[in-house]
C-alpha cells in the first residue's frame, strides 16, 4: 500500500514496490480488477486516503500482516507529506488505491 513509485523500479511489465511485485499492462498501468474497498472511487483528498487504506489493513488475515502495511501506508504519508502539487497528488492516491487492490487481492488469493 505504498504511495509512491520512487520506492520501486520498472521490471519488464512490472513495478517492485518495497518487495512486492505489481503487474502492469502494456501502458505501464497497474492491472487491476475494481477497488479493495468500497468508497475507494470517492477519495479524493490525503486524509481520506489514508483513512481508506487503513480500512483496507484492517481486511488482511492476520495481525502481523496488517501491522506491516499499516506502518508502510504511514512511512508513505511521511515521505509525501510535503506535496503540494495538486496533480501529482491525485496521481499518489490513484496509484495506492490500485496498490491497495493488488495487495488486497494476493492475500483474498492465499486463503
């Protein structure tokens, strides 16, 4: 559930962000099937991301798992907590809403 893609790297069709590993399609977009949550298509301001993404930690099967993402979604906010360009913030949360939705969908996988 990280925010940014400075913390990851391009790998042929794919992007690594802090060890996991995101499909792309062939635009370089996430593939991604609908949002984790619903309510992810009225987000629009960081708090409610963050609000959101906390929602969605509380999803994972166990307890370690959750408190793993919950301490990325934070470092996250950190790193961003400067940003001030309006576009570049609707690009962080569309990009961790689809992050969110592929992490969501690898642990609904595993069990």
């Amino acid at each position: 559930m990280t925010m940014s893609s400075s913390h990851g790297r391009e790998e042929e069709g794919s992007l690594v962000l802090k060890g996991l590993l995101v499909p792309r399609d062939q635009e370089g977009q996430s593939v991604s099937q609908m949002a984790p949550l619903p309510g992810a298509e009225l987000v629009q301001r960081p708090l409610q991301l963050y609000r959101y993404l906390m929602r969605c930690c509380r999803q994972l099967p166990a307890k370690g798992i959750q408190e793993h993402y919950k301490h990325a979604v934070r470092q996250s906010f950190r790193v961003h907590s400067d940003e001030d360009n309006p576009e570049r913030i609707q690009q962080i949360i569309k990009r961790a809403i689809e992050d969110a939705d592929w992490i969501m969908n690898k642990y609904k996988k595993q069990n």
